[in-house]
C-alpha cells in the first residue's frame, strides 16, 4: 500500500484559485488525484487548472461557485460528478472575514456573512457528498479552519467562532458517518503566506510581532499546510477522525 497515494480519487477543493487551497490542489494532483478547482473567479481558477493539466494532462477540472448560494455548490458537485465519476474527497478551504475589530460592533450583515460562508456552506457541501460517500462507504473530508478557533480574539471574534464550529462540523460529521467508513478532520493553520492573510505579514513590523512568540520564528507557506491535506485524505491518515491537527509553528504551545 503506498500510504500517500491518491490514484483514482477525485477531489473537490473550495478557495482553490491560490493560496492554501490551491496548494492543496496541486499536491494532490502530483499524489494522483482528479482535483476540481473551485472559487468565485473562473478566470483564477483556470490558471490553476490549466497549469496542472500541463503537468497531469485531464487531472484538473474549473468548476466556479460562490460558497455562499447552495445552488452553486449544488452545481460543483453535479459537474464534478459529472466529469470524473465520483467524488472522493471534499476540501472545504473557502473561507471570508469581512470584519476586524471587537465583536461587539460586528455589523449583523457581516456576522451572516462571515457564519454563512465558513459554516453554513461548509454544511450544505458535506452533505451533498456524504449520500454517495455513504453508498460507497468511503470518503475523506477535510476542513480548513483555523487557530482563531482555539482561543479568544479582541479583533477577530466572529470568525474565531465560524473557525471553532468548523472544528465541531469535523467532530460531528466523524461520529455520525465514522461507521461507513468517511473520516472528517480539520487543519487548523497559524500564520501562512498567502493573499488573505497578506496584512499580517506583508508589513515587516507586524510580521516580526506576529512571530516573535512563535517557536520556529517565521511564517507558514502553504505547501506545509498541503502536505497535511493529502496525509488526511490518503491511506496515510486512515486511522484519523474528527480530529484538528494544528499547524502553527508552535504558535499556540508558547
């Protein structure tokens, strides 16, 4: 058994235009897998999508969707479904902050928002694939949530909160499918390089304050929260359910 491998498998990957999820797209296009690119933009996604079939000629496939309309997300899993077969393994990585600042004065249009769009949709998508995974009894979901879930926050409380259910969406999703053989776990990143998180690390000064009590001293690149995607998805991870693996250069231990 090659415990990595993902030959055969199909996977959905939300956010996947860059950043984390496209680095998630493309590791597991290079471990064997079908991948769908997915993000609001299909221009953004078809760069990706043409640049790994370049590679992995047929692996990758552009399906646009706005998390927040079920109808979109209805329609990624109908295409993807449509082209490769099936659908093995879900990456809910989509994910939005409109908002920074006490909670307290979170607009209610911005608490729907970032709610729907980091829980809600992450809800509706996992249940359009467990029927099949079900049927088959196999399936992987990973959900990309985040370190703000696992403490308190004076600027960024409601997506701490959206980030703290996805966890409990991973748990729940584990123990009521574990049985037909689906495994959901969570990421949980720190600090990473990539467009969304550009204004705490693209200032030098912020970015020293945001590492300084970080034991590895430097920020996340996206590769090192991809290569936990395909350990999750892959026979590697088999064993692991409804868990949150956190990957923060021991940001949260120090």
């Amino acid at each position: 058994m090659q415990l990595f491998d993902l030959s055969g498998k199909t996977a959905i990957i939300t956010g996947a235009s860059r950043g984390i999820g496209e680095a998630i797209a493309r590791q597991m296009a290079d471990h064997g897998a079908n991948v769908v690119i997915s993000s609001r933009k299909a221009a953004s996604c078809d760069e990706v999508t043409n640049s790994i079939n370049e590679k992995h000629p047929g692996r990758a496939l552009t399906v646009q969707c706005n998390i927040g309309s079920k109808e979109d997300l209805q329609n990624l899993v109908d295409e993807s479904k449509a082209h490769f077969g099936q659908v093995d393994i879900l990456v809910c990585n989509a994910a939005v902050n409109p908002y920074f600042g006490p909670a307290m004065d979170c607009p209610d249009d911005a608490f729907d928002k970032i709610m729907s769009s980091n829980v809600k949709s992450n809800h509706w998508l996992c249940n359009m694939v467990l029927p099949d995974m079900i049927e088959r009894k196999d399936g992987a979901i990973v959900i990309i949530s985040s370190i703000g879930g696992l403490k308190g926050s004076g600027v960024l409380g409601t997506y701490a909160i959206s980030k703290a259910a996805d966890f409990q969406l991973a748990r729940n999703i584990a123990v009521e499918h574990g049985h037909n053989n689906i495994r959901a776990n969570a990421i949980a990143p720190g600090l990473i390089k990539t467009y969304f998180a550009q204004a705490l690390w693209d200032n030098p000064d912020i970015l020293e304050q945001s590492t300084a009590t970080t034991p590895l001293k430097r920020i996340g690149m996206p590769d090192e929260i991809a290569g936990a995607a395909v350990f999750l998805a892959s026979d590697a991870g088999s064993f692991m359910t409804g868990q949150q693996m956190v990957i923060d250069g021991g940001q949260t231990i120090a």
